[in-house]
C-alpha cells in the first residue's frame, strides 16, 4: 500500500518520522503547505513536515490548495495538516486522520491545548475517517490519555505520538469497523490566539497554571514584569501569595485566587531561564506582574 501523507506542524513531522521508522506503513508522497515568514526577520521557512520529509528522501509537495490534484496513492494519512479537504482529494481514496482528543470533544485545530486549558482530567488520540464536516468523521481506533496536574502540551503529544502511530498503521492495515462519533458533546479547540497567551492575575491561579501548560514547551503564555515583557514557560501554584498582580519572593504572583510561582521564563530577546538566573540578572526583583 502507498500511502500520501498530509501534515504541517511539528506533531505531524513527529508522527511521520515514527511511522517511517517503524516501517509498517509505505509512504510514497508527502503533502504540506508552502514556506512561511518565520522569526524575527520574518524569512521563509518551511513547515515541520517538509523538513522531515527532505529529512527522510521522501518526495514532497508543497501547495496552498491540496484537495485540487489528488497525488497518486492508495490511501491517505491526515496529521495536524491545516488545510480542509475537499473533492476531488475527499473521496479519491480513504483518508485517515490523527487526532488528539476525546472526539467529540475538542474538533479542531488546538486539541491538547484547549484540553489543558479547559482543566480535563483526560483526552484521547483518535484515528478516524476524513469528513467533509471538520474532525467529524468516523472513529476507527481510539487510545485514552490521562492528564495528570503537572502535564504540559509537549507530554500529552509524546503520549498521543506512541499511542496514535500504531492507531494509523491499525486502521490502514486492519480495517476496523469503524463507530460513529455521538451528536452530543461537540466542543471545538479554537486556534490559540494572541490574547489566549496572556496571564490575567485577576484570574484563579489554578486556571493560570493550565494556561502555562497548555503553551508549553512550544510558544508560551505571556506577560509583563514591572513592565518587561516575558515569556512564562513553567510555573506552579501556590496556596497564598500576595495580592493580585503583586510579586513576592522568590517570584510569587498574587492572582484572585491563591498565587503562581513563576519558575522558568524568558526575557524579550533572550534565552530561556530559571527563575532563580532571572533575579540575579536584576538590580532589584520585580514589584509588580501585569
């Protein structure tokens, strides 16, 4: 069986170099969108998954609009791709789709950060049928993944990475029969945007927590130390602390309720840190988080 693979972000590079490696499964195209501006020069760079494919001596095709010439193949593989599919791609041949949730729960583009950011105790991967109707196709194979409260969005997509590659390669050799996913239930992962990165102080510390571990390790949540800007990457809460927006030691940020330990963060043009090399990098700590 050849198969064409369709996939962009970083977790469909992931799942693409796992499936080559294990070799189960022959992918003979893969499929991704053009090169975008990247960094603060705004240069082009190519997505995760043509980098991977190059990586990997696999033939690659780049295009803004994938559905319009079907590559040759006997079925597809669809993972964190990006773009809707359409005829005459949708329904040239079977289409299986990775996704990282509890479907219906959490369709659409940012699964395991809605996921986190929402307080679930536990998501899914999902291998299913591709549908017009965005991640409503049929479930062929399903693994459950709990989410424990230290959990960031890089360890709930290495647990779906090895739980989900061998779903793919089940329901492309196997056949399964598959089940309709329920009518009840349907929550859709909104892409994460810029005002979903910043910390409001006003809010529960709990809930802030989950906003640092929804973002991590891949873009992180934001906000401002006596005015500098920062990147939040790990934090932990606390069961008091000062008041709302208020700092105390080590880097304690009071919030609405209870407090956020900021423990690793990044300053505006600088590199990650620990907290602890934050501090002694100033003259006096910071009084205030906004």
């Amino acid at each position: 069986m050849s198969v064409a693979y369709f996939g962009t972000a970083p977790f469909g590079a992931d799942v693409l170099r796992r499936l080559v490696e294990r070799g189960r499964v022959e992918v003979g195209i893969v499929v991704s969108q053009p090169d975008r501006p990247s960094g603060r020069g705004r240069s082009l760079a190519p997505p995760p998954v043509a980098v991977a494919a190059r990586e990997l001596g696999i033939e690659l095709r780049q295009t803004e609009n994938a559905s319009a010439e079907p590559p040759d193949a006997d079925a597809g593989l669809v993972v964190a791709f990006g773009q809707i599919l359409r005829p005459p791609l949708l329904g040239a041949y079977p289409l299986v789709n990775l996704h990282p949730s509890r479907l219906p729960r959490w369709r659409g583009a940012a699964p395991v950060e809605r996921a986190i950011m929402a307080g679930d105790a536990e998501t899914a991967v999902a291998a299913i049928e591709v549908a017009a109707e965005l991640d409503a196709g049929p479930i062929l194979a399903e693994a459950a993944i709990a989410i424990g409260p230290e959990d960031d969005a890089g360890a709930v997509r290495a647990r779906a990475l090895e739980l989900g590659v061998p779903l793919l390669e089940q329901a492309l050799l196997e056949h399964p029969a598959a089940r309709m996913q329920p009518d009840e239930g349907v929550t859709y992962a909104h892409k994460i945007t810029s005002a979903d990165r910043v910390l409001d102080w006003t809010r529960p510390a709990a809930e802030l927590d989950r906003v640092v571990r929804a973002l991590s390790p891949h873009i992180g949540a934001r906000c401002e130390l006596d005015g500098r800007p920062v990147v939040v990457w790990r934090a932990r809460p606390a069961d008091a602390g000062p008041e709302a927006g208020s700092i105390g030691p080590p880097l304690v940020v009071g919030t609405g309720h209870g407090a956020l330990e900021i423990l690793e963060l990044q300053p505006a043009g600088k590199r990650r840190m620990a907290a602890a090399e934050y501090l002694r990098g100033l003259r006096e700590p910071p009084q205030r988080a906004s």
